[in-house]
C-alpha cells in the first residue's frame, strides 16, 4: 500500500517504520528541513530501541522515504497519516492548528481518494473538524475528489514503542466509511497476531477511547502513589499491599507501583486536556481526574520532602547524586520528568548535585540548560562522589543491583532516597544503609 506520515515526529516515525517494515510503500513528510536531512542520512532524532536498525533497514530497502515537499507526500499516499504533534497550549486543551493545517493540505492537493487516519491524539470531534477542513479546501477550487477520515489513535509506549505498533494489544479504527475501514483491516492485517484485534468504532468514541486508557492509567498511578504515603504513615509496606491487590484479576498487576510521580508527553497532557475538554464542551467537572492530577503534582515532591525530613530543610553546603532523569527508563524523554521537580527543589533548598542517566543527560542538559549547580557524570559510580545521598528517580535496570561497598565508600553518608522501590529494605538496611523509600 502506499502511505504518507505527516509528522516525524515520535509517533510518525515509529508508525512509518513499522508501516514500511510489512512492505508498505511509506513516504514520511517533515517541515523541518534539518529533521528530514537526519533522518535520509539514517540518524533519527529520538532515542527509541529498534528504531534505528528499522529505519535504516526500510531505507535500504527502497520502502521508506522522507521528504519536505507536501504536493509529493499528498500525491504519495492513499492512507495520509496525520501524526503531527498537539501540544497543550495555556489553558491545557489541545493545540489544534497542525492538525488542521495538515487536513487543509491533503484537501488542497489531492487528486484521488485519500484515506485520511488520524493518529495524534486529538480532542473528541476532531475527526469531524479534519472532515470539514478538507470539504472546504475542496469546495474552494470546485473539486469532488471522495476521501474518508479515520480515527486511529495510537497507544504506543516509549521505550517499547516499535514493539506496541508490531504486537498491538488492539486496534482502534474509528470510522464510518465503508471502503475505509475495509483498507485499514487490510493494512492492519500483518500486525494481528493468533485473533483479530481491530475494532471498529464511531469517530468520536475513538477519540475518546485514547483519552479514557490514559486517565485509568494515571488514576491507578496516583491512587497507588496516595496509598503509599498513607502505608508509610501506618506502617504498611505498600509493596506488599500491591501484591495482595494485583492477584484479583480485575485489579491486575499492571500499572500498579507507586513512584515519584508520572511524567511523559502523554499522561499528564491528556489528562489535563480531558479535563478541560469535559468542562468547556460539556459543562462536566471531572472530579476523579481533578484529583489525579493534583496528587501527581503532589507527588513529585515526594523526594525533595523525605530529604529535606532527614537532613533539614535548609540543604546549603548538601551535595546529591542523581541516578535517573528521564521520565521513565529506556527513553531520553524528558518531559514532565519528576526528576525536574527534584532537581528544582534540591536547588531551591541551596544544594548541588551531580546526575547521572544513560541516555538523557544531553536532553537534560537542554532542558535545564547551563545551570552550574547541577554536574554530569559519566557513570552512575562516578556521581556518587562526596554526596549526602544518593537519589534514584528512574528505575533504569543498571541501578537494580549496585555494589552497596563503593556505594558506601563514596557517598559522604550512607543514605539512599530511592523514588522507584529498586531494593529489599531489609536488604538495603543490612548493607547499613538509612533507606527511604515510597511507601514503605
Ligand atoms: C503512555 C501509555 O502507556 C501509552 O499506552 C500511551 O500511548 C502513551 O502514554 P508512556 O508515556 O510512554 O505511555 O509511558 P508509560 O510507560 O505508560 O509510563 C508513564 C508514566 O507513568 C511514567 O512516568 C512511569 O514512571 C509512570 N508509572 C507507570 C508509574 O509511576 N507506575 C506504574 O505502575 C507505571
């Protein structure tokens, strides 16, 4: 089939790889000139496992190409993916205008039946909006060219993301058009596995489907992160607390630890757009998520609290290490990442600190840019140096089982804050470390 990504970013990419992967004849379309030049001379401008070696694969193979020139990616693709980002704009709603800037085009420059699939995650009515963009721009030059649009949100997850579009646990197709929803069981037809995972619904209840599992998903984390500052207070172990939950099959084990709060593109931004969504469009006040958000804010604290518990709150002359930036591991991601609201309340309270994380400390850098208060190391080991504590945010493998004898020698007092619930206490302790934990 041939297919045009509009947007290489995060989701375009992977979703155009995976595409060209099966055979598909994929042509991704960019704006940004530098992007484009990377990504043709087999770089990509995201960290994410497998990505590389499938996108230099499908290259190779004459099944992937880029390009700038949006009449030649119009032209391309019967299926003209939208996966243009909607970033939150002040009020929290979803910025719309990529989207429908990429609709109008498709409705400018096509010439034949587009398939139009919508793979941002957009506000419910958003597949209606992208309808009526392309029915102006063709009643604009008097053409009658048929097209369809179909929602088709994406519930990838960094870090597994070419492995969530290759097995998908199911797929979303909102439509109503007939001939569309017969092109897209053929299209997703080599990524079903022993059943059929594809189900069809309405446009809206498509839209509304990605929103609904991503605020479950955070109303389990923050509900898990209250009940481990209640655990703690008494005297539970909320470990043990998640096993006895998670062995009823309609709790489930999934998505169930506690932590120093979620962070990602993805949570925190589609909550908060429900929410404002619910509100402006339909006078609702989601009190459940309301709440789920303002836990999370919460708890993204939790780390700079139990330190400045331990050690006072005044932190000047304290030195930290860092172990984990991104917001979660195998990513660079940074956004949202609690590791930012640590490192803010640590330097806030007057102290230093030396991080370190194995992929996103050139994105961190970025990010917090030149601040010399904050130091980078090329090892874990390496940070630990002379530090009060050492703080674990991200739960990156290669921090599951350190030495916990050079730990001691080189942290200038034997405590670990550890935001991710990496180690046995009892354990820990024995090693004669101070162990602070969540919830527990
Ligand atoms: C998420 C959804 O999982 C995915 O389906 C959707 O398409 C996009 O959003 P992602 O943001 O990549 O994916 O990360 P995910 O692995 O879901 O983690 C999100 C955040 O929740 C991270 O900060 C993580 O640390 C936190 N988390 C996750 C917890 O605190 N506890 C858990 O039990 C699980």
């Amino acid at each position: 089939m041939k297919i045009t990504v509009i947007g290489t970013g995060y989701v375009g990419l992977v979703s155009g790889a995976c595409l060209a992967e099966v055979g598909n004849d994929v042509l991704c379309l960019d704006l940004d000139q530098e992007k484009i030049r990377v990504l043709e001379t087999g770089g990509i401008p995201i960290y994410e496992p497998g990505l590389q070696d499938m996108v230099q694969r499908n290259v190779a193979a004459g099944r992937l190409h880029f390009t700038t020139d949006v009449a030649r990616a119009v032209q391309h693709g019967t299926l003209q993916f939208i996966a243009v980002g909607t970033p939150p704009d002040e009020d929290g709603s979803a910025d719309m205008q990529y989207v429908l800037a990429a609709a109008r085009n498709i409705g400018r420059l096509m010439t034949d039946y587009k398939v139009v699939v919508n793979k941002s995650t957009v506000p419910v009515g958003t597949a209606d909006k992208v309808h009526a963009a392309i029915a102006d721009e063709l009643r604009q030059r008097g053409a009658q060219t048929p097209y369809a649009v179909v929602s088709n949100p994406e519930f990838l997850k960094e870090g597994a993301a070419v492995e969530d579009f290759m097995r998908p646990d199911r797929i979303i197709v909102g439509a109503s058009d007939e001939r569309a929803i017969l092109l897209m069981r053929a299209l997703y037809a080599p990524f079903q596995r022993n059943r059929d995972r594809l189900v069809v619904t309405d446009a809206r209840s498509a839209e509304l489907t990605k929103y609904a599992a991503n605020a479950m998903l955070a109303t389990r984390i923050s509900f898990m992160n209250e009940l481990a500052n209640l655990a703690e207070k008494l005297g539970a172990d909320i470990e043990m607390v998640r096993q006895g939950m998670g062995s009823d099959p309609r709790i489930g084990y999934h998505f169930l630890y506690p932590g120093c709060g979620y962070g990602g593109s993805c949570f925190p931004k589609d909550v908060k757009a429900l929410i404002k969504t619910a509100a402006a469009d339909a006078g609702l006040n989601l009190k459940v998520l309301t709440a789920v958000e303002d836990a999370n804010a919460a708890q993204k604290h939790v780390l700079g609290h139990k330190i400045k518990q331990r050690l006072g709150e005044d932190l000047s002359g304290r030195h930290f290490a860092v172990w984990g930036l991104a917001f979660k591991p195998n990513t660079d991601d940074m956004r949202e990442a609690p590791s930012l609201e640590l490192l803010a309340d640590l330097l806030a309270a007057g102290a230093t600190v030396t991080a370190y994380d194995p992929v996103a400390m050139s994105e961190a850098q970025r990010v917090l840019g030149d601040e010399p208060r904050i130091r980078y190391a090329q090892t874990p080991n390496e940070a630990l140096e002379g530090a009060d504590a050492l703080v674990i945010v991200t739960e990156w493998k290669e921090f599951r089982s350190p030495d916990f004898e050079l730990l001691k020698a080189r942290l200038k007092q034997p405590l670990i804050v550890d935001g991710r619930n990496l180690y046995d206490p009892a354990w820990v302790r024995s090693q004669g470390f101070d162990y602070l934990a969540i919830g527990r």
